[in-house]
C-alpha cells in the first residue's frame, strides 16, 4: 500500500509513496525472482525440472513494481513467465519448487508445473499456458469484485505478443463498458517468442491502443522500479476507487531466450547485452544506495540471504514426496466422478 | 422425482421452465449472475430469459458484447472468485469461439492447480436443427464437450429435466454445460413448482421394453417415443433411454436395460461420426453387456454433411420417426 | 470504376466521380435492395421462405455506395444482413429469391439459405451467419490479391457489433502489419441485434479503434451515398496503391428488426421514424433529380421498373426445382468421398 | 508405397520428412505458402520448418501474429481466393481459439455455397502427451475435428508417411487436418526422395497377424507394435493397423481384420471417451464384422483427465506398452 512516507516531491515516487521497510521488500523479492529462476536453470540443467520454462530474468522491476500496492485480496492473472508475479505476491519459494519439480508439495500438487503455477491465497490465480487467455478471466475476477462489492483490485499481466490475440480485445472492451476494477499490465519485452513488435504489431506502442477502449494508457520504462510503481499505483488507485481500469504498459526484456528451445536466432548479442546494462535489479539497489535507504554492504547481505532462501527452497522441493500415481485422475473434478 | 407425483407441478413450457429455473437462482442467491447476447431486454434469442431482467435487473441479467471468448472468459473468471455464472451462448455453434475457455480453462483449471480451485460454471446451448437456419446455426456439438475431462454435459429432453438439470448444475463445483434443443423449447410438460434437482448423471427410463434398448439424446428422445409406440403396435416392446447426462453417462442403467433386451439403437443428432451414440456403442461394446448382444449396435445419427437450409434437406440429414422404425423393426427381427 | 466526369468541385464527390450512367445505376441498385428485401419479406410472410432473415432496408446506401469503384475482380465478405451487398456487386435476382426458397437454381442450390448467399464469380465470397467470420476471411482474400499480384482489393462489411468479437482485432492488426488492400467497412446501424453500441463498445464511433491498427479510420452519414462513395473509393484506391488497408465507418439505421423474431423492445418508435426520415433512398434520388441527373418521374420509373424485376425473379425462384433429397449430402467434399 | 522398395529413400526423421514435404510443394508450386507462429526465423517450434524461411522468404514463409483464429481465418480467404496455405498452429491445443474458422467455415463453405467454392487448406497440428508441457500443451483432440463434415484428418505415425498425407494433403481440393505427434517429430525413418503422395482414407496393416486387431494411431502405432513383438514370443500374433486416416475412416481395413481375427483393441492417445477409438469400435459394432467377435471390443485410450506436469502422472495417463500387453492377453485369452 503506498502511504506518503516521504513528501519530497524531488523524490522518485516510489521514495516518497513507500516506506523503508517496502523498499527493501521489494528488493529482496527481486533478488529472489532472479535467484529462484537461476536456481530453476540449474535444477532444470541438472535433470531436476521436466518440460520447459520461460524465464522472467531481467524484467524483475516490472513483477515487484506492479504489485506495490496489492494486498492478498487483491487478485492477479498471471502468464506463462509468471515466476515474478508469483513471487512479487508472496508465494513460498518452497512449494514452488516443489512445483517444478513435480511433487505432491507443489502449488499444484506436481499437476501444473511452471506454466499453471497460481497461489490462490495470496490472490494469484495462476499462470496460463494460453498466451491471452488470463486476460478474459482477470475481468470476471474484477466483474466478482465489484458485484460482491469487495473492493478488490486484479491485475492482469499479459506479453506484447498476447496483445494480438481477440482475447485482449474482447477483454478490454468489457472491462472498459463495464467500469471494472482491474489494471492490464503489458509486459512489453520487445518479442513474442521470436517474433519482434514490428513484425507483429501495428502500433509502436501496445499502450498506443488503450484509446480504442477509452481508458487510460500509459507506458513506462518498466526496468525502473519507481516509474512502474508509479504508473501501476495509479491505476490501481482508478481501478480502486470505481473509475474503471487501465492499461500500464512495462518496457522491459527478457535476458534468457523464450523458453529453454529458443536459439536466439531472432536477436543480437549486442541487443542483449545492452539491456542487461538495464538491469532492474541494480538500477532498484543503486535506487536505495544513492537515496541513504541501503548500503552497499547491506545489497550485498540482502543478496546472499535470498540465494540462501533459495537453496532452502530447492532442499524443501528435493525432499518432498512426488504424487501417487493411483491420484492420477484426482482433481479433475471437486466431487470424484462415480 | 416424478413430475406425475407433485401435486404443485404446472404445464410449463421447456424455456419457460428453465427460466424458472433462473429465477429461483437469482432470487436465491445472490452470487447467481446470467450472462449472454441480448438476455436482457430482448430477453434471449430464443425468449428463454424472458423478462428476468425486469425483475432484477442488468447487474445480474448482463448483456454481454458480441464477444463469446472474452464473455465466457469473464464467467470462468467470475466463476473462479465467488460468482455463480450461467452463461448463454446464442446458439451452440458460437461455441466454437469459446473452446479455449471452455476447455483449456474452465475443465483444466482445477486440475491444473492440483484441486486449489473449482470452477461452478454453467453454460447454456442452444442447440440443434429443424429453425431453418441453416449450417452455422444449427449443429449439435455436445460430443465435442463430452470428450472433456472436467466437464459435465447434460441434454435435458423435457421441461421437468431442464428446471432440474439447471438447478442441479448450479449447484455442482464444477463447470456445466446444458444442451438445450431449439425445437424443445416451447414444448410442454409437467413442471414441479419451487426448487428441485434432476441428477446429474442420471439416465432415465422413459418406456420399458424387452425387445430392444433405444438409447435417444434430446429431441430423439421424443422420436424415440413416437417410435416406440409404433412399434408396440406392431408387438415390438422398445425400451427408451433418455441419456440426459452425456458426461458423466449412466452406464448401469444402460447396461442393465442392454443385458435384458440384448439389442441396442442409439439415436441422436449430432453426426454420426464420433457423435454420443459412438460412446454409447463403445461403451456397451467393451462391457460384460456385449455378451447379451443378440445383433451388431445401430447408430441413427445426424448425416455427414453440414445442416443445409432447403427445409425438406434439413429433415432428411437427422434422424426422423419413419427412420427410427426402420431400424428398430429390422434390429428386432428374428427377436419377435 | 471512378472516372472524373465532372471536374467542378462544388459538386457533392459522387457526381464529379460518376457518369450518370453510373448513378443512376446506383440508384437503381438501391431501389433493388429495398424491392428485393420487400418481396422477401411478403415471400416470407406467405411462407415460402423458411428460416430467418435479416433485413438492410434502410442501409442501401451504403452497400450500393461502397462497392461503387469496384470491379467484378475485386473481392467483398458480407455479413448475415447481406441482401445489399450482394445486389450491389451484381448478383443475379433470381438466383437470390431461388436461395431463399431452397431451390437448386439458388445461389447455394438451396442448402446455404439468406445468411450464406455468396456470388463468387462476381466476387461475393459469401454473407456469414457467424458474426465477424468474414473478417479474416477478407484478409486473406487481400493476402492472395497481394502475393499473386491481381491488383483486387477486397471489402470487407461488418456491423458495429461485430467490432466486439475478437476476430476483428486480430484481422485488422494483421491487414495493417502486412499492408494489405482491404477496406473494412463498419456499417454501424446502432445497434447489435439488441445492443447498442453504448452499451456494448467502449469507443463512440467504431473508426475511433482504427488507431490501434495505424489505418485511416473515418465516420461517414451512411445515408448519403455520395459521403460512402467518397470515403470507400479514397480507401479503396489506397489499397490499390500498394498503402495499406482502411477503415470506413457508415452510420446508418435498420427500419425493421433485427430478424423476424424480434419485438423491438429495445429502441423507440420515435427513434425509428426519424431514421426513416433520412431514407438513403430518396436522398439519392433528390441528388440526381436536383442536379437533373434524373426528373421525378424518371425515379418513378425506375423504381417501377426494379418493381417487375423482382416481381419475375420471384416468379423464377418460384417456378425453379427443389433440391432432391438424395443430394443432402452432396457438396460436403469436392471429390465425394468413399 | 513402401519406403523399402524405393531405391533413393533415406534415412529422415518425421519432422525432416515434413519439412521435405513443405519444400517440394513451395519449389513446385507458387501458390503455397507456410503461415503459423514463429515458423520463420525461429524455425517453428518444433523445428519443423526449419530453414525454409531462408530459402524462400518471409512472403512465402509468414510469421503470423499470436492471432490463431484471425490467423486461420486469413488461411481460409487464402485458401478460397488461389493461394494453398500451410497453416501450423504452434501445439494443437491452439486450435480451440480457432475451432470457429475451422468448423464454421473451411468445412461448410463449400456445402454452405452449394459446391461454388472449396477450401484447398491444410492445417497441422503439433499433438500428443510427453513433453512436460502440461494440460494446455499436450492434448490429442484429432476426434473434434474427425466429427466435423467437410475436413479429412490424417494422423500419420511414420516419417515416410509423414511426408506423403502432406503431399496428399496439397493436392486436395478440401480441408485436410494433420495431427502429427510431437515425441514422434525426432523418430526416424526411410523416406522416398521426391514427390510422392500416401492416399488420405487409406489404412495400412503394419503387421499381419492372426489372433487380434489392434487399430492404433498416430503414436501409439508404435507401442503397438512393440507390444505385438512381446505377444508373438508368448504366441499371440497380433495384427496391427495403423488408422492413419481418421476421417474418412478405412472401414474396410478395418473390418476385413476384425472378420479375420474376432478380436478388436483399439489404442489411442486422446481421452478415451468419445475419442477416435470409440469411432473405431462402434463402426465395427455396427458392422457386418459384429457377428465375427469372439469377445468384448476393448479400447485403451487417454484417462478422464487434463494431462498432468508429473512425468510419471504424464505417462500414467496414457496408454503405454504393458498396458497394451495386459490388454492384448486377456482380449486374446480362448483365442489361444
Ligand atoms: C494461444 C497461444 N498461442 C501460442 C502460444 C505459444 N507461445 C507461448 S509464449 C509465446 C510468446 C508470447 O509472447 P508475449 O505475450 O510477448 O510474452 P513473453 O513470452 O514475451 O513474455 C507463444 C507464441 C501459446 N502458449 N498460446
Ligand atoms: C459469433 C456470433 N455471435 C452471435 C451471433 C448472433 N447474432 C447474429 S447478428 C447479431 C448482431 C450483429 O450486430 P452487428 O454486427 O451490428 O450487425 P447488424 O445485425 O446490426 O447488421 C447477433 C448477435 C452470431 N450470428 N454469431
Ligand atoms: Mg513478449
Ligand atoms: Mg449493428
């Protein structure tokens, strides 16, 4: 929740909206999306991981930033490189290697793996392997919101190549009639697999089209923590307060390739390495460094703390008991067939 | 329950009766919201919600876009996070926009999540020939749902079952999808006032035979009947299965009624091609049934072509009476 | 085909572009589409017709005016309410009313019925039942013009309700993304079936959406045909240049109901007779008869005239066979199959 | 065509024999084109295309936005204007936001217009369980479609066929859908050099035997016969077909085996209920060939369930050789 901490309007926004504590939480989730999803590159290389997975690193700023001023009523949709929102909103490190690892400790029970990782408690319902298809679903959780009068806020993640699909389209337009309480936050990392924006999108912007819904829409440099707070606080404030939802589009981008196929035909190693200079993370630690509310030494601690989150994680995932085969067909309904 | 027995059961028509089926929702509970093109004041394509938006209004009688994915999106979602949905598609073939939804989200979601969710989601088709409206509007697709883990697929046949299939469902966790046929719905039957379930997953005997078994789907249930009767004058008792749940299918009662007659037709709609009576036939076919079959398991279903618009056409391309005779003197022969 | 008959440039675009030849074939046209969608509508009531239909009366001008600088060769993809379209590129009348009473001589030897009317010699691909399922239709008829090199451009008609479905979004973006020479058409008649464009779109005017796709996107009074004409043939001759696709936007109105069940509970008497005022119709004959195109009793002919035609091609549709039974299931495949 | 005979047949792996098949038709004829998700520059997800792009440009080799009904869609104007689209969906369980172009349109244009138009379209459909892609990525829904007037599936299981129903497929006037099993996409087999073409409807016995019919596809083709080796040690002698078309379906194949042997198992990956093996078993049950069955008609099909992440879950729930065995043994037991 953004409380006025600081009113020093020189501030970056998210040193005036957010205390130190939330500072240094936000942080500690981005090192530990990174740190989880290197040790899922590790554990996958080592044979631990089944299947395949799309990697977050580098957009960490924009999972964190998005959900600031979410509480665990608050609902999300994630996607199919949703290993950040479902950190940004608290998930355990531990049940979601367990997940990857397919055990019966898992999110999902060792079901859905990385692609349908949710964590409803905390308001997450879940990845989507359908590129598009939380988007619909993120509405009808605003549409419960506002019926049953909760005051919950969703906010729906989706790519810039999901921006192409009807889903998106459809789902805007009803949001929109509607009035819902809902924020659609593009991550726009430039490619959708290997095909580029320009290739596939008519517009230079995603959030160049939120004008064909008459909401807001407003992009951002979505490897700055502050200016994604910024953006996305506002718009959940809107969503909050009965005006209807908005779109935040996050620039940013991928370091790995699409998923662990990918051969990297479609862009530079230049194109790469220039955007690692960008680093989310390091430029939120230079943040607080530069602004008193860290030290370099204290990053350093925070840093080694999460990669030791991360091995507790792993040990907890390692240690788990895998799904009985005979529960196979368990949990495709809620009362067991006859 | 039989309509028969209830002193406070009223004629009602099959639309009618689902809409009654609605209205004790809505007024019940108030998590019941209905979605759909045009339910409000146009009160549905085919008048099945009816004035329902009068009574209480556009925030649970919601006109959506011209938008079925999305619109059956919301209602996972809605569904997903407390809200009742009934969702009506305007007619089952728009269906064929929402299968993502449908069956990528609403059956797998569960499942997916390892049982942190459920999805207690109903939708309502339209379905079926005989309006003239040619291809596009007129399918029966309800096998393609069948084949869904996650899914339950009910195809109620008369007005007591569309109430109580509707209430039943709405109180089911998990997603339900209603085939209601077109031609049904201003067809008349007893109807129990106030609030009442038909089981899901419950077939049900609506004639008993010794001859042969008449395993019939929705509209062909009535056929079925008609043919039925026909042939109880020619000496040949059928017995008449309504399957009213394709998902799950009430194997013991068709089984049972199989080992006794030793003779089965299926009758339905949809194309024959991996229609319902192709599990139907299987089912049996890989049962301890198959050992009381006295001659191979007929399929009468929908012809394979799409559903053409000349009226005289239409009615050739689905199972009619004079067909259902047909195949059932020529199943019973050497029986009687 | 636009021609520059009359260069002065007070004169409404339709009468510097056209012959009179030309208008007062359009307005020929236009008589036929009301005839036509009359008679069908008497056919209908005596019972020859079986099924639904969905009437344009009331929209003619924008059928008849956008296909005005088309050729055979051009392509169009119509919609469920596609009588108009269909007699504007030329169909056949008889073969039209034939479709309607399921006769073999119809357009679809009686099995596709008024929502699946095509005429593709002439370029119709086809009137839809599926709302918005002509869109990327056209696209990839334009996909075809473009990569064999035929110079066709296709129009492709929709309704405002159809700009809800999501197929409209994905043809539009991929059209524009591809530069191809389609010009979609919105013939926005207020309304989907029930629904207004109020409660259903989040934008006033259905063009405002062409944004999202980086396409011209322009509002014309759909009524006056010259206003179509101009905005159509501008899009059209674009996409004969190679630039790209356009959205044209035609406000109209529908004098009758959605279909023939409805019971018009959703707009006003009052709202009815003063589109009626605005009939395109005797817009168009004012047009022609103030600028002595036509005299008043040259229109009273014509319209006698376009009287008889219908009156045989319902005579011919009548007299013509009926499909035989034994072909249901003929035309499923193209060899039959085994 | 037996890839033995052939004296330039070499060794290919089934997305080699595709990708062999795709350049033929783009080097022959100008009017095909290759349309889908990142199957240019990036090769398709499963590397099925490959290099083409390279070799004949993006016109020719598209990238299509995420867009799979809008994309489909644009196949079918394609198709029905001049070109000859190759569309890939990227997995197959896409192919539920675009069932609408497929169903509604590529299959009934043709009848919807009376015959004036067809729909030279050819669809692929990267299918099937093993990867660890879960229940989004890994479904068999090949009966969907199979149910659907107007298309033709194809399901091929060997590289050499691979090549030939693709071939096939272009030369066809109509919508022909191709479900090829991604575990498969790496299998290797001899694969005739040049142009040549598998008939669409035909099934092809992949070995003779004596005791059952086993009528597989795609995938399961192959632990069919792995499971057939097994039996022959025990003295089972099974004949195993491979259905390779689904619609139309061999029937004669089919039921000339079933008259032979009395026992029929069929095996296939999607759901079991309503899949195509139910397809298979009803045809037969319906058939002359009934009056030859010694025993019950016993189907092995997917379990009532999405597929799970688990690995072992993920196998569990699909057929697998010892349950094809266990299966086999007891249909075959009297036999014997
Ligand atoms: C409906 C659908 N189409 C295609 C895919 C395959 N796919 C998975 S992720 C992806 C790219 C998505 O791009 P974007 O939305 O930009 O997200 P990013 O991967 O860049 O985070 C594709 C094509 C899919 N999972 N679902
Ligand atoms: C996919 C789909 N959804 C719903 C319908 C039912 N339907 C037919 S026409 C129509 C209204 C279409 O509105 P619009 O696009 O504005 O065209 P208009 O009827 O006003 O000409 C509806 C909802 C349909 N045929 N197809
Ligand atoms: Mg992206
Ligand atoms: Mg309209």
């Amino acid at each position: 929740m953004p409380d006025t901490a600081n009113s020093d309007t020189n501030l970056p926004y998210a040193l005036r909206a957010y205390s130190r504590e939330d500072l240094v939480g936000a942080l500690r989730k981005m090192f530990l999306i990174r740190k989880f999803e290197e040790g899922a590159e590790d554990s996958y290389t080592r044979g631990l991981i089944h299947g395949t997975m799309h990697l977050s690193i580098g957009q960490e700023a924009s999972a964190v930033g998005s959900c600031m001023s979410l509480t665990d009523a608050d609902k999300i949709t994630s996607t199919h490189r949703g290993h950040g929102h479902c950190v940004a909103k608290n998930a355990d490190l531990g049940r979601m290697f367990a997940e990857f690892f397919g055990k019966e400790t898992g999110y999902c029970r060792g079901r859905g793996g990385s692609m349908h990782i949710a964590d409803v408690e905390k308001g997450n319902l879940g990845a989507n392997g359908i590129v598009g298809g939380g988007l619909p679903i993120a509405v009808g959780a605003a549409l419960t919101a506002k019926r049953l009068g909760t005051g919950a806020v969703t906010i729906c993640f989706f790519g810039d190549g999901a921006n192409n699909e009807g889903a998106f389209h459809e789902a805007l337009n009803m949001a929109s009639v509607w009035k819902l309480p809902v924020v659609f936050v593009c991550e726009n990392n430039k490619y959708g697999m290997s095909t580029s924006i320009e290739r596939s999108t008519s517009v230079k912007n995603i959030a160049d089209r939120a004008v064909a819904y008459s909401m807001p829409g407003v992009t951002v440099d979505g490897n700055d923590f502050s200016a994604v707070t910024e953006a996305v606080d506002a718009a959940v404030a809107r969503a909050r307060a009965g005006e209807g939802p908005s779109l935040v589009e996050n620039l940013t981008y991928r370091w790995r390739g699409h998923s662990k196929s990918d051969r990297n035909r479609y862009r530079t190693k230049e194109e790469i390495a220039e955007w690692m200079e960008r680093d989310p993370i390091r430029r939120m630690a230079d943040l607080l460094v530069s602004h008193d509310i860290l030290s370099e030494a204290e990053v350093g601690a925070l840093e080694a703390e999460t990669e030791q989150e991360i091995r507790d994680a792993i040990a907890f995932a390692n240690q788990s008991p895998a799904p009985l085969i005979e529960d196979a067909t368990r949990f495709v309904y809620t009362e067991e067939m006859a | 329950m039989n309509a028969m027995d209830t002193p406070e059961a009223r004629e009602l028509s099959y639309a009618e009766a689902i809409r009654e089926a609605m209205d004790i929702a809505l007024e019940s509970d108030p998590r019941v919201v209905l979605m759909g093109e045009d339910i409000g004041v146009y009160g549905g394509a085919f008048q099945v919600t009816g004035d329902l938006v009068h009574k209480y209004g556009t925030d649970r009688v919601m006109d959506t876009p011209i938008s079925e994915l999305g619109g059956a999106g919301v209602a996972v979602g809605a569904a997903l996070t407390g809200l009742r949905p009934i969702f009506e598609f305007q007619f089952s073939d728009f269906a064929a926009l929402a299968m993502e939804q449908i069956v990528n989200q609403a059956a797998k979601l569960r499942y997916m999540l390892g049982g942190a969710v459920s999805v207690p989601l109903v939708m309502r088709f339209p379905a079926g020939s005989g309006t003239g409206a040619a291809a596009q509007h007129s399918q029966s697709i309800e096998a393609w749902l069948a084949h869904v883990p996650g899914l339950k697929v009910v195809q109620p046949s008369t007005p007591e079952d569309a109430k109580g299939l509707l209430l039943a469902a709405l109180e089911d966790p998990d997603p339900v999808m209603i085939f209601e046929h077109k031609i049904l719905y201003k067809s008349k039957g007893l109807v129990p006032a106030g609030h009442y379930t038909t089981p899901i997953g419950k077939a049900a005997i609506r004639r008993a035979g010794t001859d042969l078994t008449i395993v019939a789907t929705s509209i062909m249930v009535h056929k079925a009947l008609a043919a039925a009767e026909t042939l109880a004058a020619e000496g040949i008792e059928a017995e008449v299965i309504d399957l009213r749940t394709v998902r799950p299918m009430d194997r013991e009662t068709v089984l049972a009624s199989v080992r006794k007659t030793g003779r089965l037709l299926c009758v339905y709609e949809g194309v024959k091609t991996l229609g319902v009576g192709a599990e139907v036939s299987a089912m049996v076919a890989e049962s301890d049934a198959f050992d009381f079959l006295d001659a191979p398991i007929v399929r009468l279903g929908g012809a394979e072509c799409p559903i053409p618009y000349n009226p005289d056409l239409e009615k050739a391309v689905v199972p009619q009476v004079p067909g259902i005779l047909d195949a059932a003197r020529a199943l019973a022969k050497g029986r009687i």
